[in-house]
C-alpha cells in the first residue's frame, strides 16, 4: 500500500483529485491532480529549480477540496493545503509559499511571508513523528 520514497522536502500532490465539480478527468483521461503536478513541476523548471521534489500520491480523503497538496520536510510541521486548480497561478503560488516553508527553522512560515494564493488554503497541520505542536 505504501511506496517508500525519497525523504527530502517535498510537495506530495494528490494526482486522484479530480478535474472540476462535473468531471474527474479532461478530454485525455488525466486527473485534475495529476494536471497540478504537472503544473507545479513545469512551474519549478521555469525557477530553474528542477531539482524540488514534487511526488504524486493517492487520495488524501480530502477530496472536496481538490486539488490537494502535502508538503513535508524531515523534523518540521507539514501542511495539507487543498482548493488548488491545474493554473499556473497556483502552481506558482504554491512554490511561493513552499520557499519560504523550506526556509524556515520548524515549518511555521509567518503570515505576512505567504503569497495570497495560498490564504485560505490550508485544510491541516501535522507535527512531525517525535513532536507535538505547541508544548
Ligand atoms: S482524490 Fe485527492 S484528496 Fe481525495
């Protein structure tokens, strides 16, 4: 059930999530998720930043509110973040928000720091294994 992957920082895009409120997939079969992923990896090419790990995963059970993203760093608090669409826009605001993220001592991004593209986004945190927030 479980691939094992790299562990480096990293944006999980769901690739199951689905296109728009009346269909799943476009006219070529593909997700709205994968659509994001691939926005998001043509959106790093262009920083010249290929090399930030975008993965694609299943199903996030957040599914009303897709295009849904994870994004994880070793030892820091990770993020669910949904209400995204296969757009250049999100696709660069996320990578945005996710600088920042990587930048940051503990994965807290102060919020003057976050683009406006991601307000209003965040569905979940998560402490990293070892950790609680906030004790
Ligand atoms: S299909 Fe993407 S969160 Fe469920």
């Amino acid at each position: 059930m479980l691939t094992k992957t790299d562990t480096a920082a990293s944006i999980v895009v769901c690739s199951t999530c689905r296109l728009n409120d009346e269909a799943r997939e476009d006219e070529t079969g593909k997700r709205g998720g994968a659509l994001f992923a691939e926005a998001v990896r043509e959106a790093a090419a262009r920083r010249g930043n290929s090399d930030i790990h975008i993965e694609e995963t299943a199903c996030f059970f957040a599914c009303s509110r897709y295009c849904t993203v994870h994004i994880r760093d070793e030892g820091k608090i990770s993020y669910v973040l949904g209400d995204f669409r296969a757009t250049e826009a999100d696709a660069e605001a996320l990578l945005d928000y996710f600088e920042h993220y990587l930048a940051s001592k503990d994965g807290v991004v102060p919020y003057g720091k976050w683009p406006e593209g991601v307000k209003g986004h965040f569905i979940t945190r998560q402490p990293p294994a070892g950790r609680v927030i906030g004790k």
